[in-house]
C-alpha cells in the first residue's frame, strides 16, 4: 500500500533501486545532491545536475521539464554517502512555486510500484525547495518528506546543504538547465536521443517474480556513523532525537491539515442553502468528518510505526551506552573505574514529547562545556513544590551533575569547587564533602566567596594570556592543567557587585580556559539586581529539578519536557561512585 507523507514524515525504503518521480504545472530543474551523514555536500562533483546528470548510484534528466524521472540505485552510492537530497528550483528571476499548483513527488521501486508520495504543499515566495531526503537509517535506507522552500532560491538551498561556492554552482545548474531546454526545443535530428529510465531487469530474466519485501532491520547499538564506538553512540542518539521530532511534525501537520479541511469543508456544506434541507447537508458533514478520521489515523499509524521503532532502538542503545552518557540506574555504574581518557559527551538528563511520553531520549552536550549550567531553583506553573523543597531538589540535580564529571573524567584532568556562602546545601553537598571528592573546603561567607573567585580569575586569566600568545608550555611549573567546575548554590546571596562582575567574566571566558560554572539559583532572588544580570542567565544552559518544557530542538523547534538524571531513591551508587573518585584522587597523590 502506497504511504501517502506529509511534510516530516519518513517511511523506510525495502528496496534499494528506485525511481523518483516528479510532477509539477510548470518546468522545474530538478538535481539530486550527495550528503555526508550531516547532510553537508562538500563539492560541486556531490551534485547530479542538467549539467552533470550521472553520479555513481543516481541518474537525474538532462533539462527542465513538467514530469522528470530520477533512477537511482542507493546500493551503488559511496559509503560515505548517507544523505540523497532531492532538489527543485524554478528556471527564471520572478519565479516562485506559490503561483502554481503543488508539485508532487512518488517514489516507487524499480518496476514501477509505488511506495510514498508526497505534495509539497504551502510554498509561496520560494523558486527553490528541497523536495525529499533518503538517508542511511540502521542498516538500511529511509524516505523523508521534506518540503523546505527557499524564498532566496537555488543559492540558499544549497548553501544551507554545507556547499562551498553555492553562488557559482547554482549558476551552473541554472546555465545548464537554460542548454538543456534549448536542445530540447532543437529539431529531433539536431540532438542527441535521451535515453528513458534505467532498466534494471536482466534482458533474459524479465518475467521472473518480483522480490517480496524485506523484514524491517533490528536494531543495533552503535550502527551511527564514527571513529570510535562512543562517538557512534553519541551519534545515534541524536538520530534518534531527530528522528522523533520529525515524526512528531508529521503527527501534529497532518492534525492541522485534516482540522482545517474539515472546518472548510464544514463551512461549505453549511453555505450551500441546498444541503440545509433533506439529508444533503447531514452526509455532506459525515464525509468530511470521515476524510478527517481517515487522514488521522494513517498519521497515527505512521507515528506508531516509527515510535515503535524508535522504542525498539533505544532499548538496545540504553543498555550499551557508556557512563557518561548512561541513566545513574545503568548496570554500568556497578564496579565503576576511572578513565584514562576524558569523554566526547555528558548526559544531562532525557527529553521526551507529549505524544511519546513512554520514549526518552537522552539529552547530551559535547564536552569540554561550551556553555555553563543553570539548575534553577525558583518556581514554575506546573510546579507546586514548595520554596524549601525545590532547592533542596535543584542541589541534587546539580551535585549528581558534578559527581557524574568527575567520575567520567580521568581523575588529574577535572576538579569540582563548591561555593555555598550560607551553608544552605550542607545536606545535598554532604555527598561530596563526605566521601572526599573535592579539591579542598566548601568557600563560606563573603571572605569565601571573594576568594574563590579571585582564584579562578587569575587562572582564567594566566591561561588565556599564555594561549594567546601561543606559549602554553610557559606556564608556571607545577601549574595544574585540570578543568575546573565551580558550583555555586544559593546565588546570589553572599555576592557583592565585585564578585558578580567576576562571575560574569568566568561565565563568559572561563570555558575557553578550562573554567566551567554551575548555578543553583532562583532568578527571583537576583531581582534588585534588574537588567544587570541578564546577559550571565541567557549564557548558561537552563535546567529544572522538575519535568519542564523548555528546550526547543534544533529541527523543528518542538518544545521537549527535560527530566533531570537522578540516582534512584535510597540507592548508594552515587556515594559509590565518589568513593572511586576520592580514592583515585589519593593514589594519584
């Protein structure tokens, strides 16, 4: 049965030579580029074209035309070929896709069954749209339908895949479509025979039956591309994270688009004075609802289908991922050993969407932090913790977050300091102070907090004068090198206007320099302070103790719920894990 997407929804591909289809009201060009695994084109030879139309693995037509017919073979592509994107531009300055009917794409196999199909409509200003996207997903290959229209055309379009000399390849592209239109007008004779799509039938074996669809693959750790088997994870995970949030636009366009054609539909019936007599106008609203149940149920089908898959992926993955990236509940905790080497990434905690509330998704950030953190203590609407109660909770969010950096990095390369000028967190950071984690004491008071500061900034400074200049091997002689995380509860109580002017520079030049901040603060507390301290909340990386829903993604902008990573109840594996941490810090003494 032939899927029939909407824009974001992917479909998986059984078979490996296809054939695109493409029909639209007017001539378009039409180009298929060849994409790394981040989708980037590095040269202009990654571009099948009117002037290039043959790669390895794919065929496009040689001029602009109404219908076209792509051939492609994904066998054939280079490994290191993981993305196929389908392109469409407008030949002409004034054109634009809004003043013709929607173009369509099919996709079918090789013999001619159809697979999906695809209307890219709601394009307006744009003369440039990327049409579909077959990309490497577990082993084998999926569609995605994309429909992102570029208003500033071609240029933009292929700049935006990663292309260097975007200008100057479009221009060729359009040159050669503007040649190919004109041999195409040329008198039969006067050109060159186009040959029809590829035939990929043996010339003996014609009849033979066609081949059944294959199972969908099972999942496997680890199978994202990379060097190394954490990076690979890493990398799987965030294609798990696009993936979910491309299905759930697909989910939540497909409910737009069904709700405001039935309310058209709707009002039609009702406009009409003849469908309001008889039971005209009663079948008329039965139809619309039941093309409105129809179309929602195949979205819902589909979103089941890739949630499914989904679920399926990460419960292989959970398993196989290694301490930095793992929920503190992981069998990997157990027997917990120091590194040698530091990570590539740190799980903050999960993500996960209203329609797949079953399904997390680890959230992670590539380290060293480029950003600081930001566990806010104060009150949200959905929250009804009290004060006290929820800054208890933001300081262990943020006191598993600093164990969890100093498990996974080898022992003389990450240190935590702790300032906390009331002794308000004396209980959560007890876990820390206890098992002998730390580099020296709590800082206390104002006295503390001035010194520690001060500390820091002279570091931040020496460190960056010696990386400007170029001579890091000038440092002083037994200057230590390890990354710092400053952890500060309770902000901004026991800060003066100096103190807050040094926490700002460590926010804004401390990453660069091996100096890290993490705030437990409740902004409210800061409100004296007015617009001073806008800049330093915009800086950190906002995290709740509680479910929010405040992260956007960067694919479709979904709002995600973040739940913090969190040692279960009554469980010792934090202390556990520090007590390692302590004794490594001893040895190493």
């Amino acid at each position: 049965m032939v899927a029939e997407l909407v824009r974001g929804q992917n479909h998986p591909l059984t078979r490996t030579r296809l054939e695109i289809l493409i029909s639209a009201e007017v001539p378009v060009l039409v180009a298929a580029a060849l994409g790394d695994e981040g989708g980037r084109v590095h040269d202009g030879h990654g571009i099948a074209h009117h002037g290039a139309p043959v790669l390895p693995g794919i065929e496009v037509p040689r001029a602009a035309a109404a219908e076209h017919r792509l051939s492609a073979d994904l066998g054939e592509l280079s490994e290191a070929v993981h993305r196929l994107t389908v392109l469409l531009a407008l030949p002409g300055s004034a054109a634009r896709f809004g003043a013709t009917a929607a173009p369509r794409a099919t996709v079918t196999d090789a013999d001619g069954t159809e697979i999906v199909r695809f209307t890219l409509a709601g394009l307006d200003a744009e003369s440039a749209v990327v049409a579909l996207e077959l990309y490497r997903r577990q082993g084998g290959w999926k569609v995605r339908a994309v429909g992102q229209g570029y208003a500033e055309g071609l240029t933009a379009l292929l700049a935006d895949l990663g292309l260097p000399g975007a200008r100057e390849v479009a221009e060729a592209m359009h040159e050669a479509g503007r040649l190919g239109a004109a041999l195409a007008a040329a008198p039969p004779n006067a050109r060159r025979s186009e040959g029809g799509p590829v035939d990929y039938a043996h010339p003996e074996r014609r009849a033979s039956p066609q081949p059944q669809p294959q199972p969908q693959p099972q999942p496997v750790a680890g199978d994202a591309p990379g060097w190394s088997m954490e990076e690979r994870l890493y990398n799987q995970v965030w294609g798990m994270f696009e993936d979910l949030a491309r299905s759930t636009a697909a989910l939540r366009s497909a409910a737009d688009f069904a709700a405001a054609r039935l309310d058209r539909e709707l009002d039609e019936a009702l406009a009409d004075p003849r469908a309001r007599i008889g039971g005209a106008g009663d079948a008329a609203r039965k139809a619309a609802r039941a093309k409105h149940d129809e179309l929602m149920g195949r979205a819902r089908a589909a979103h089941d289908r890739d949630l499914a898959q989904l679920t399926a992926e990460a419960e292989v993955v959970e398993p196989a991922l290694p301490p930095a990236y793992a929920r503190w509940d992981s069998p990997v905790w157990h027997g917990h050993r120091m590194p040698t080497e530091a990570p590539l990434a740190l799980r903050l905690g999960d993500l996960h969407l209203p329609e797949s509330a079953s399904l997390h998704i680890p959230m992670l950030v590539r380290l060293p932090l480029e950003r600081g953190l930001w566990v806010d203590s104060g009150a949200t609407p959905a929250d009804f913790t009290d004060s006290a109660e929820r800054r208890r909770l933001a300081l262990e969010v943020a006191v598993a977050l600093a164990a969890r950096l100093l498990a996974v990095h080898p022992v003389e390369e990450f240190s935590v300091e702790v300032i906390d000028p009331a002794g308000a967190g004396a209980g959560p950071l007890g876990a820390l102070t206890r098992t002998g984690a730390l580099t020296g004491p709590l800082a206390r008071g104002a006295a503390g907090v001035a010194q520690a500061l001060e500390s820091l900034t002279r570091r931040v400074d020496l460190v960056r004068m010696a990386i400007g200049g170029g001579a890091t091997e000038a440092l002083p002689d037994g200057f230590d090198t390890a990354q710092r995380l400053l952890m500060v509860n309770d902000f901004p109580r026991g800060f003066d206007d100096r103190a807050l002017t040094r926490l700002r520079f460590l926010a804004d030049e401390g990453p660069a320099a091996g100096v890290h901040l993490m705030l437990v603060a409740d902004r409210a507390d800061a409100g004296e302070y007015g617009p001073l301290l806008d800049p330093l909340w915009r800086s950190l990386t906002r995290l709740t103790p509680s479910p929010d829903d405040h992260f956007a993604d960067p694919w479709v902008g979904h709002s995600w719920t973040f739940e913090p990573s969190l040692p279960p109840l009554g469980g010792a594996v934090l202390q556990q894990v520090l007590r390692v941490v302590a004794a490594a810090r001893i040895k190493g003494k």
